[in-house]
C-alpha cells in the first residue's frame, strides 16, 4: 500500500498541505486549496492534463504564483 506524503507550503502567506511532485513541469492545487489561496485571478487555458494513469484532469486555469516549503 502506497501512502501519501503531504508537506506544509506557504503560499500567497497561507499555509497548505500539498503532495509535493518534483518530477513533474507543472504544479496542480484543488479548487478546495485555490479557494484557501483567496480565490486568485487566473487565465484560461487550453492545456489539457493527463494523470499518470492516462485519464484526464479538469484543469479550470493557471496563475503565477511562489511557494516556500
């Protein structure tokens, strides 16, 4: 059995626990945490998002942001 391992980070000065990916290019929160975030402005996007196991991921935009762990 596989466990997963959450990590505290700060962002936007709030703090989160987050699984933490390092392999991969981009970096995905729940709407659940981006809505802890203060809901922040974020632009369309047309990317289209695959889990590891091939099936898709609804990805709702993208903003910019830093994080500390």
């Amino acid at each position: 059995m596989t466990r997963t391992v959450r990590f505290a980070v700060e962002i936007e000065g709030k703090h989160l626990k987050m699984q933490l990916d390092t392999g991969s290019e981009i970096s995905i929160i729940s709407k659940s945490n981006w809505q802890k975030l203060g809901q922040p402005r974020y632009q369309d996007t047309a990317s289209r998002i695959k889990a590891v196991n091939g099936s898709p991921v609804r990805i709702y935009g993208k903003f910019d942001t830093t994080f500390k762990i």
